[in-house]
C-alpha cells in the first residue's frame, strides 16, 4: 500500500476549527480510499461543503491535503493544536526545517495503524434493499396498475397522509388513496 503524510481536519460541525492531525495515511489498491487512524476517506468530488473527503462510516466532511512546509496546514481562521502523529515526527520536522515541533500549536499523539478495510468492504459492499415496485407507479392512471401494484400504492399513502404536516398534501394523498380503492373494488 502506498503511504504519503497528509494533513487531516475534521470539518463537519466546526468549520475551521475541528480536530487535526498530520500523519502517515495509507491509499487503498485504487488509490480512491484513504486509511488513517482507523478511518475511511473517499474524495467528494469538489461537492462537499466545507470538505474535500468524507469519512465513510460516519459521513463527516474532512479537509485531506498534503503538509505544508510553512505550517499554514490549518485555516488562516481557524484554530486550535494539530496533533502530529508520533512515528512520522522525525520525517515532519524534516519537512518543515525544524529540530523540534512548537509546543504551542501542535502535540504529539498515537492513532490507530490497523487498517479497516475488511470492515470497509463489507460496508461498501452491502446490498441495498431495492424497492418491490418502481417510484413511476406514482405517476401511472390507477385503470394502468396491477392489483398487487395498486395494494402497494395504497399502503404508501396510508403513510405518507399521517406523516404529513400539511392539510393540502394530507387531501392530496387521502384523494389519491380513495381513487384506487375505487379502481380495486370496480375490478372485484
């Protein structure tokens, strides 16, 4: 697996301010997945709001990028220590030019090396449960639906009317139900 020192912040619920860490990550075979300290990251894309990775496990928006040299690795408006991964310590301070890590921002700490990619893969690989009937059911004339297909609507709409805040999609949805209750009893 190839390895690279990367600087990661958590951003979901702190802006620029939530934990960081500068550390050795791991990128899977494709290199799509990145493994640090116990995590899964896999890129947004350029769609995340603050973030350019998420966690796939928890769905946590995360900053992911290389260490800077001249340790602007946090945002110039957040703050708060970056915690500097042990084992690599001797490699950043190479990195930086310096002989020792500054007290005052950062702080050495042990993260978890396993890897978990068996449990990733199962999570990435788990099956969603299709639906029995498609969503176009919806927009099909009840004399188009099949008995089984109609049941079905029927069921949806029973919950989508007590669910509802609203009194106009509750009439909505309590005018279609009573439509294809209709249709099922002209069939009988």
């Amino acid at each position: 697996m190839r390895t690279e020192l990367k600087y990661i912040e958590l951003k979901s619920g702190f802006s620029d301010n939530g934990t960081a860490c500068i550390g050795l990550v791991s990128f899977s075979k494709s290199g799509k997945t990145i493994y640090f300290n116990g995590k899964a990251f896999q890129s947004l894309n350029g769609m995340g709001i603050s973030g350019n990775y998420f966690d796939l496990e928890s769905g946590d928006e995360y900053w992911i990028s290389g260490v800077k040299k001249d340790m602007t690795d946090r945002h110039k408006f957040g703050g708060g220590k970056i915690f500097v991964e042990k084992r690599i310590l001797s490699e950043y301070l190479q990195i930086i030019g310096k002989t020792e890590l500054p007290k005052s921002h950062y702080e050495l700490t042990e993260v978890e090396t396993e890897k978990p990619i068996e449990r990733i893969n199962e999570l990435e690989n788990e099956k969603t449960e299709t639906p029995e009937f498609g969503t176009d059911l919806h927009f099909k004339e009840p004399n188009q639906l099949s008995n089984s297909e109609i049941e079905y609507l029927i069921t949806e709409l029973i919950v989508d009317e007590k669910n509802s805040k609203y009194n106009k999609a509750r009439r909505s949805f309590k005018q279609k139900r009573i439509e294809l209750i209709a249709e099922l009893e002209k069939r009988n």
